[in-house]
C-alpha cells in the first residue's frame, strides 16, 4: 500500500524547496509505519483494490466533491459495495461515479464557511488532522499548487486513497502521520490549516507553535476549533466528556484564542467565522451508522450537550507568522 501514496510524486513536487529533505525521508519513515501497522489494515487496503476501473471524464472540487464518466449499473453496484467497505465515511460528501457517500458530516457547510476568506492560488499548503482527505481535494479546487494531509488513522488513510485512484494525477497526498512526527522547524508551507484539532490537544499552546514551525515566514494559519462565550480569560475545561468525547481538554473564548495566537507569536490575528453546529451538519447516515450529535445534545434543550456543557460552537481564525 506504500506504492499507493505516491512518495516520488511527493518528492518530485516539493524539489527545491525546504521540504526537498524531509520529503526524502519519507519513505523509510512510512516503511517503519506500516511496519506497524493495524489490524484492520489489510481489510481496508482489499476494499481499495475492489475498486473497479474507473476514469474521471468531469472532476468538481470548486463548489462540491464529485467525479463522473462513463460507469454501468453493474459497475457502479460494484463501485458502492468497495465504498462501503470502508464505512464508517465522517467527513465528506462526495459524489462518485452515481455514488453519493452522505458521510456524517456536511463538511462543505463547514468549507463555504472558510474558503471566502482564504486565497490558496498557487500555494503549497499542510492541513494537519485532515481526516479521510475531503479539504485536500477541496483545497485544490480552490487554486492550491499541492497538498499535504497528515492524519495517523489508517482508514482515513484508505478513504484518501480511495479517491487517489480515480484522481492519480493531482499533487494531493495523505500520509499517516501525527504532527508531533514531522520535523521539527520545517517552514516549508504558504498555508497550514488545523481544523477540529485543538481542543485534542492538552497542550494547546503547544500545538500552535508546532502548526508555526510549519509555516514559512509570511504564511498564514487557518485554525478552526470549538469555543465557548466569554472575555480573554474563559476556557472552558470538561470535567469527563463533552458532547460524549473524552479527549477534549480545552474549549475556548474566541478572545482567549486570539490571545493564545499572539501568545504563540502569531501577528493579523482575526477570526472570520463563529457558527454553532447543528443536527442536519452533524448526523448519523447510511455511510456513518455510529451515535452522533443528536445522541450527544440534551434532547430537551440543543443549546446544552447531554453533559449540561454549551453546545458546540466553532470558530475559525486566520493568523500570519511574521
């Protein structure tokens, strides 16, 4: 599956640029991932193979996620059944071949919301969590000279791949790592984006000097994260879970964060977009059949989550590291 990831495009395309080195020390640093590997690993690549032959006469990924060319009944049966071998699809849609994936997300809701404030022509850009890949794709809709995504799940991993192989020949890779695994000081990319990230982490502050390290001088962050009402010094900390998550450490103000970005030196900080996350954006599907928002608010009152905490919120702010 390694083959699949296309490391010498990926090194062909950064030469000559700061990340010419790290790009070179992929391979062995991958062989040493899959090495590991998952359990489920093998499952999902099968899936993957299962894809039928397919070639993308109509690619859209200006204002949506779709692919279409020729592609019999039978064919697309087939095409549906290696898809839904890698259920669970969170974020998404995507429109394949006469396949729609109603993933559990509305991730082009979130997207509408971020891309009119960006200007990604022409830029090399990180987006660190970047799930099964679906903002890559986007990203390049909207102009970007190449694409790097880092996630360590393995399935979201094999969604990317998924869609590489119908898509060979865009400059889009996904590569199964965490940010913690990528070097240190790279300062290689026009844009790095961290989106649903930050309230993982328990030491935010941290993570966002990581995200700057990324970043060359003069690039610009995009950072979406969950927030709470307040001034400069709320942070909203859970207690156990929030929304049903146990991994979330820190929720804050949108001024606390602006502060945390100038904290981690950032400059221009300013937030672009606050919006609350509603049940038609968040949902159980055919392609998600796991518990979702509506399970994790207060069925009585969608302004709390089932904990008693405020319902989430998400705001998205764009800095530039001087």
């Amino acid at each position: 599956m390694i083959r699949q990831l296309d490391l010498d495009g990926l090194q062909e395309r950064l030469a000559g640029t700061p990340l010419q080195d790290w790009a070179a020390d992929l391979p062995g640093q991958l062989d040493r991932k899959f090495a590991a590997g998952h359990g489920d690993l093998a499952r999902w690549g099968a899936a993957v193979d299962a894809l039928p032959p397919l070639s993308a006469e109509r690619i859209e990924l200006a204002h949506g996620l779709s692919l279409d060319g020729p592609c019999d009944d039978a064919t697309r049966a087939a095409l549906k059944t290696a898809l839904q071998g890698l259920i669970p699809w969170r974020k998404g849609p995507f429109e394949l071949f006469g396949v729609h994936i109603d993933t559990e997300w509305r991730s082009d809701w979130k997207w509408a919301r971020v891309a009119p404030h960006l200007d990604l022509a022409g830029r090399r850009v990180l987006d660190v969590g970047c799930g099964n890949g679906y903002y890559l794709w986007r990203m390049l809709g909207a102009g970007a000279d190449s694409v790097v995504g880092v996630d360590p799940n393995w399935l979201f991993l094999c969604q990317f791949l998924a869609l590489k192989r119908f898509l060979p020949e865009l400059p889009a890779w996904h590569l199964p790592l965490a940010l913690e695994e990528l070097p240190e000081r790279l300062e290689g990319f026009d844009t790095v984006f961290s989106m649903g990230v930050l309230y993982h982490r328990r030491s935010p502050i941290d993570h966002l000097f990581a995200l700057k390290d990324c970043l060359r001088k003069d690039g610009e962050l995009v950072l979406e994260t969950l927030v709470v009402e307040g001034d400069a010094q709320q942070v909203l900390v859970p207690e156990d879970r929030y929304a049903q998550m146990r991994n979330v450490w820190f929720l804050p103000s949108v001024p606390a964060l602006e502060l945390w970005l100038r904290r981690a030196g950032f400059a221009d900080v300013r937030c672009v977009d606050v919006s609350f996350t509603s049940v038609e954006e968040q949902r159980s599907t055919e392609w998600m059949r796991f518990q979702s928002l509506p399970d994790f608010l207060d069925p009585s009152d969608h302004s709390r989550t089932i904990e008693g905490l405020p319902a989430p919120a998400r705001a998205v702010l764009i800095a530039r590291k001087p």
